[in-house]
C-alpha cells in the first residue's frame, strides 16, 4: 500500500518481484550471517553452536512461505491502495 502510494504505479506486477527480492535478501543476509557471529556478547550465544537455530529471522520461513504471504500481501496491498484511493477521490467530489 505504501508502495503504490509513493510511487503511483497502477500496474500490479510491479510489486510482485518484490516477493521475490525480499526472500534472496533474507537467504543472502543468512549466507552472510552464518556465523553468528552478532551474537558473541548477547544471550544468543549458546544457540549459536545448535546446528538448527537460523543465523537471522528473516531466514526462519521456508520459500513457499515467502511467496504465499507475500504475494497475498502484494494483492491485498495494492487493493487497498486502490480502494483509499477511490475513497479519497470520492470525498473530493
């Protein structure tokens, strides 16, 4: 929704790559955190040698999670960017 309000684009595909970029974000800030090494002096430490526990939270959900919620959150965004438009447009009047 905000999206659509900054830049103005009516296109609905504009958004969807974001799904996409958000999760090779978070697998990549993952790769790069691997270590754990943010978490030296804090009381994540002693997760830090569990083979289980996910170097950062935006990798914890799978893929498919990322492109179910998101592209439901694209969709329900854009919706209703176009709606408080319609709204607003209709208050002016």
């Amino acid at each position: 929704m905000a999206g659509r309000t900054v830049t103005g684009v009516d296109n609905a595909s504009w958004y969807l790559p974001a799904v996409v970029l958000v999760g090779l974000t978070a697998y990549l800030v993952g790769y790069l955190e691997a270590d754990m090494s943010w978490a030296s002096a804090s009381s994540y430490r002693p997760y830090a040698g569990l083979a289980t526990t996910p170097p950062h939270d935006l990798v914890r959900p799978l893929p498919v999670e990322y492109m179910a919620v998101g592209v439901a959150g694209v969709l329900g965004g854009f919706w209703c960017g176009d709606r408080a438009e319609q709204t607003a447009a209709e208050a002016a009047r």
